[in-house]
C-alpha cells in the first residue's frame, strides 16, 4: 500500500462563512511551514457566493460542493476521502493557526507515536485564552455549573484559567484545531455521522482514548479564533442540534440511568 503523498490535508467545512473561510485558508501557509500540505473545503450548502470566491482567490483549495447541509461530520469524512497527507488537520473556517503552528505540532506529533490526537491553545482576538481542552460529558458536566467545577477542581476540570507550560494529556480537545493522524482516522472510521453538529470531536477523542493512544494538548501551538460564529448566524438551530448531539452521546456512551436522568432534568 502506497505511503502518504504529502505531510498533511487540511479540512474545512464552511456554510455561508466566506471570509472566514478565506481567512482560514490564508493562514495554512506561514502555519505549515516547509511542510507539504493541501487544503480541502467541504461547502456545506452555503447561499452565499464562498465557491466562487474560492474558486477564484485560492484556486489550490480543493472544492467539494454540497447543495444541502450534510453536518459537520459527514463532510469531515466526504473531505478525508480525498485526502492524501499523512495527518489531517481539522480546522474551523474561524480558526486562523499562527506561523508554525502546523510546524510544531507535526514535529511533536512525529516524536511521540503514541499521540494520536493533537490540539492547540485558542486565543481570542486580544490574545486572552479560551477554552480549548474539555472533559468527556457525565452528569456533572452537563447539570452542574461548568465554571464553578473548573474554579474548585482544577485538576479534575481543567479550563482557560490553567496556562500549561508544556504538553499535557487530556481527555478531548476543542475541535476548532484538531491534528489527527490519518491511519488512526482510517482505522476509526472517522467521525460518528450521527452527530450532526456538536460533540463529534469529543466522541472521537474517547474511541482515541479507548485505543489505548493518547490525545494531547499542545499549549505552544496558537490559533487564534473567532469562537461559534458559524453557531452565531444560526444560534436557535445551533441550540436545537447541541442537545441532539448531546442525547445522541449519552445514548452511545453511558448507560439508561444516566439518560434517564438527563432527560428529566432537561424538563424540569
């Protein structure tokens, strides 16, 4: 079986985010360095003019169109179809890697073979922290206040607050960066297409997990990024699909007493 043609294929999935996209696409050059890597756009049913404008100013990008919204997963697994790097790089249409960051990430990810996932640190616009590591859901996480859990167990909660000095294992990253190696991809069968939008990346970083790899947060690498626009422009619909995705998870992952609990507190 052939080897990888190039270092890295990077995923974006867009809908009616044009210059954010553009944007997005701009960064990957200073981001990767001497590294080879291609970009691959999924438009994802977009009534804005993001194809042709990709077309014309990025003509490199590889354009897939869909004319309805397929969600979030299934274009991430119609894209790596394509894709010939050796890791993929999913990377949200408003997420910008700074210089490098592709570089770094690759080179640690290239020294410790048993990280089969890698994140970055996120920053807004003013260089604050956002959150970039999260837990694996339970019942605490989801009923109980997320900011009072990462203000008294830091260790067990970790948030924004925690400025990691070097490379730490976690249990899932934020999606908005998320530098997965392609055999292990292949190996996973991608992301569960039962997610539409939401809690895609968290799935796949347990079955990760469960493989016995490690997934790691890597602090030095920055990316800085517009958090949800995309959510923003559909903000009822967003909140719709997160508890779908939400129950969709419970339902997969943790037992009926659990969902049952879930489901009544939901309608309290």
């Amino acid at each position: 079986m052939a080897g990888p043609d190039m270092d890295g294929s990077v995923i974006i999935i867009t809908r009616n985010t044009c210059a954010l996209t553009c944007a997005a696409a701009r960064s990957v050059p200073a981001a990767a360095g001497s590294l080879t890597w291609e970009v691959i756009v999924v438009d994802n049913g977009s009534g804005d003019d993001t194809a042709g404008v990709l077309a014309r100013d990025f003509p490199p990008v590889k354009l897939i169109r869909s004319e309805a919204n397929l969600g979030f997963a299934r274009a991430c697994n119609l894209a790596a179809k394509q894709a010939r790097g050796e890791f993929l790089l999913l990377l949200n249409s408003d997420a910008r890697p700074q210089p490098d960051a592709l570089v770094r990430a690759v080179g640690w990810m290239r020294v410790h073979r048993d990280c089969a996932v890698a994140g970055a640190q996120l920053l807004n616009a003013d260089g604050s922290h956002q959150n970039s590591i999260a837990n694996f859901p339970t019942l605490a996480t989801e009923l109980l206040n997320k900011p009072l859990l990462r203000r008294l167990f830091p260790r067990r909660f970790p948030g924004k607050e925690h400025h990691f000095t070097g490379p730490v294992e976690v249990e899932t990253v934020v999606g908005a960066f998320m530098l997965i190696r392609k055999e292990v991809w292949d190996k996973l069968g991608g992301l569960d297409e039962r997610y539409f939008f939401f809690f895609e990346e968290t799935d796949f970083c347990l079955q990760v997990r469960q493989a016995g790899l490690r997934v790691m947060h890597l602090p030095d690498v920055r990316v800085w990024h517009d958090q949800g626009q995309t959510a923003k422009q559909i903000s009822a619909a967003a909140r719709i699909e997160y508890w779908r995705s939400r129950y969709a998870y419970f339902r997969k992952h943790r037992g009926p007493g659990m969902r049952l609990v879930l489901d009544r507190k939901s309608v309290v």
